[in-house]
C-alpha cells in the first residue's frame, strides 16, 4: 500500500503536527505526533471534542491519504462495508481512507444515495424500532439536542435517495473505540475529528457509492 504522510490530511496545519509530541503509556508503543494531532482535542467547537485514546482504535482504521484504485470520479463518497472503511477520491488517483463503524449483522447497509443535507452538532430522534428494541430510550422520542453526548457526534451528513431521507446517516460517535466494528442499525459512524473532515470536504450534493462484495472495484493500492 502506497501512503503518504502528509500532515495536511486532517486539514491540519504543519506546526500543529511540528510541535505535538508522541503519546506514550507505560507498557504501549508511541504514536506518530501527526496521528498525537490529527486526533486530539478540538476546542474551537461549540461542545469540545475530546481526543482519541488511539491505543484504543486498530491503526489500519485511522484517516490516511491513500493511492486509490477506483471508477469513482473525484468528489465521491465510497463505503466498503465488509472493510469498516470510508473514502472521499480525491484527483490525481488518490483519496483520503477513513475507518468507520457499520451495520451489525441482519441490519440494512444505506445503500447508494446522495447528501441530502449537512448539519453541525446534529439534532437526534431514535426511530420506533430503536425504541421497541431498547425501551430506555422513549425519554428521547422528541428527540435530543446536539452535544458531546449525542450519538450523532459534531456532524452529520444525511443521505437521499430520489429526493426522500432514507434516515441513514454518515455521522460522529462519542464511542471511538466501536470504530471498525459492525455496531449500528444501518448508519455509518466515524469518530468525531474524522466526520469533521470529511463534512468540510463533502458538499450537499456528493454521491455516496456502498460496495457490498469487497472483491467488486477499486480500493487503496497494495
């Protein structure tokens, strides 16, 4: 696989990579201060955003520009379900690779659509089948206000199909450590700095591809 190590790939600038330092724990390996960065804490936001024990998360599943092969043109969103893994193609044969949490076993994937809307520190309504399944919920049936505590986290990107909210989401998650893991009904999560990069990238408009069978077209380079 052919990476680079670009700082810029969060949308960081390169003396905040610069000057972090390496994360150790006793008895852990450091992490690169690119990732220290990339993934710390955001307090620029209305609710802060708490940095990612990353220790926690398998490194194949942090944002990475990769070499990408793939009939997508530049500007597409592509979920490889199978991979827990998310890309935005860039030009020039390249895209930004993301880990993402998906659908667990029995439940729907999203499937093709397109973003329909965009919303900072979203609002959250479960649905009735979220409901009947954990009753604890029903305090929440008007719905919750954004927050660090939302499960939609600081973003979310609403995904249509034929002009219509297919009530699938691509969004935050205040549990980082589910990402790579098959744990929702049907929506796709990314830890809270990763779904910020991706909404600043990703205007309303951007074409979400699903590839169900991962030996069907192009991902990153081997």
């Amino acid at each position: 696989m052919r990476l680079t190590r670009r700082a810029v790939v969060g949308g960081l600038p390169l003396f905040l990579a610069a000057c972090a330092t390496a994360r150790v724990q006793p008895g852990l390996a450091p992490i690169d201060p690119i990732y220290v960065a990339m993934y710390g804490p955001i307090t620029t936001e209305p609710y802060p955003v708490p940095a990612i024990d990353l220790h926690k998360v398998d490194r194949k599943f942090w944002r990475q520009q990769v070499t990408y092969i793939g009939d997508e043109p530049p500007g597409t969103i592509v979920v490889y379900p199978d991979e827990k893994l998310l890309y935005f193609v860039l030009e020039g044969g390249q895209a930004i690779r993301y880990g993402v949490g998906v659908s667990k076993e029995g439940y729907r994937n999203p499937g093709n659509a397109i973003v329909g809307r965009k919303a900072e520190w979203p609002h959250w309504t479960p649905t009735a089948n979220m409901i009947a399944v954990k009753p604890e919920l029903r305090k929440f049936a008007a719905g919750m206000d954004g927050g660090i505590g939302n499960p939609l986290g600081a973003r979310a990107l609403y995904l249509y199909r034929g002009g219509r909210d297919t009530r699938y989401r691509i969004h935050g998650t205040n549990e980082p450590w589910t990402i790579g893991h098959r744990v929702s009904s049907g929506c796709v999560r990314m830890m809270n700095q990763d779904i910020i990069d991706l909404y600043n990238r990703a205007p309303v408009g951007t074409r979400v591809v699903v590839v169900e069978d991962k030996s069907d077209g192009g991902r990153d380079a081997t």
